[in-house]
C-alpha cells in the first residue's frame, strides 16, 4: 500500500510476523502501485495483479505514524485515511461475511406465496374454510421464513432488506397468533369488538410500508411494485372495514403485490444465476 510515496506491509504466518518498513526494503521492486490500474510492472518475475493475489496472507497495513490498519476487519484510524483513494477506502471498510449467497429471493418468496395465498379468500376466490391453510403457511413460510431471510440479510450488512424482511416475518406470525385465537374462539373477531382499532392497525402498517417504499426509489422498479402495490393493499384493507368493494379492491391489489414479489425473486435469481437483466431489475434514482 502506497503511503506518501513509501509502502508499509505487515504480512502474517502461523510462527512470526515480518515487518517491511522504510529502513527494511532497499529495492524499489518491493513497491507495488496498486493505485495505478494500468501500471505492468512485474516484481520478482510476476506481473501487479499476480503479486497481489499472492498476498492474500496480508493483514494490516502500517502507516508512516505508526497506526495500525486491519484490512481483514476494517478498522483503522480514520486520520490516516487521507492517504489512500476513494476505491482503496471502500474496500477497507468493507467486513467480511459468513453469508456465502444471496437471502434475498428467498425472503421475497416467502411474502409473495403467502400473501397470494391469503387473498385467495380475500378476493373470495377461496371460502373463508381456506384459512387454515393460509395460517399454516403464514407461521412458517411467510414469518419464520422471512425472519430467517432478514437475519442473514443483516449479518450481509443489508440494512434495507434486512429491516424489511424481519418486519414483515413479524407481521406474518403475529397475523397467525391473532387468528389462532380467533378460530379457537380464544376471542371474538377483532372486527366485531374493534373496528376502529383494526381499522388503525392496517393504517399503520400501511405507513410502515410507505416509508420502505421511499428508499426503492434507489433501488429498482420491482421493489418499488412490490411495496408501492402493498402499501395500496393495507389502506384498501383498512377502508374494507367499510366497504365490500374496498375488501374486493384490496384482494386483487394484494395478489397483484404477492404476485409482483414473486417475480422480483425469480428476477435475481435468474439475474445471478443466468445473467438475465428482466424488466424491471434495472437501478433506478429518482430521489
């Protein structure tokens, strides 16, 4: 790593440590400019890249004042962290990960199943009778499922995802308790005894999406489909207390969401796996 002109490497082994410091090295094939991507210089008979790659056993990097800088973990003394580029910066600071793939599609499979499948009964395609079956899927599938999906997306470092899945698998296992209770007459029907406060309850929710959606603004068009589609279905579902052609608007919108988040899955599935752009996948900016 280049530091005001003079490179300061600290590599390990498993017995002892060698320090290459400004009084150690004597050849200038010691300095490999890792800054300059065009640069082909060979060092001991191999090229930049290949040296690079065969110092993967390099674990800090010590600047001229002395501090100590952990590639492996990112910490460092952020008053030296002028002397490197921008590129340099953000692969230091990034931590490693125990998640070898990608959470992602899972998680949004596991809302989109379960959501189409509540608004089977919504749209009363299903009776009512289908319910149980839905309550199966919600406590596993869609909750403990999402919960897992959003777990390993916050142990990626994905705060977005991670925040949203473990929300949502929240919500579906909650919804299960709920209607457990119901279904064994544990209580009365929440509609029946609290309008308002089940009213409230989707409007709320119907908030929490919103301000997810907000940050799909940068992301891309699928997201924004699926939680702009689902923060339509909560406030339908909060004017179904009322209205019987709310409840049927909600049902329909709702599939339209599960449906959506379905898609986006396969999306990034087939995008990582195939290197398939489908429509929609492609970043966006808008805020």
């Amino acid at each position: 790593r280049r530091v005001h002109g003079e490179i300061f490497v600290v590599q390990h082994s498993n017995m002892h440590s060698h320090h290459l410091t400004p009084q150690s090295y004597q050849s200038p094939a010691s300095v490999y400019p890792i800054d300059e991507p065009n640069n082909t210089q060979t060092i001991t008979g191999t090229t930049t890249a290949t040296k690079k790659m065969q110092h993967e056993n390099v674990h800090e990097v010590r600047t001229r004042a002395g501090s100590v800088l952990d590639v492996e973990s990112g910490e460092h003394c952020t008053k030296h962290m002028l002397a490197f580029s921008p590129v340099e910066k953000e692969e230091i600071k990034k931590k490693p990960t125990n998640v070898l793939g990608n959470p992602g599609p899972f998680g949004l499979l596991c809302f989109g199943m379960t959501t189409d499948m509540l608004m089977f009964v919504t749209t009363g395609w299903s009776p009512a009778g289908f319910i149980p079956t839905v309550m199966s899927y919600a406590i596993v599938f869609g909750g403990m499922g999402q919960l897992v999906a959003g777990v390993l997306e916050l142990i990626r470092g994905n705060t977005f995802a991670g925040t949203a899945f473990s929300g949502y698998g929240c919500f579906w296992m909650g919804w299960f308790m709920w209607k457990w209770m119901e279904v064994n007459a544990t209580v009365p029907g929440v509609a029946e005894v609290a309008l308002t406060g089940d009213t409230l309850w989707c409007v709320l929710w119907g908030v929490f999406t919103l301000a997810f959606f907000v940050v799909t603004l940068r992301k891309n068009g699928c997201l924004q489909t699926v939680f702009g589609s689902l923060f339509i279905t909560f406030f339908l579902l909060a004017g179904a207390n009322y209205s019987a052609q709310c409840k049927m608007a909600a049902g329909y919108v709702g599939f339209f969401c599960g449906t959506s988040a379905i898609y986006t899955a396969f999306a990034e599935i087939y995008q990582e796996e195939l290197g398939w752009v489908l429509l929609g996948m492609k970043p966006t900016k808008y805020i």
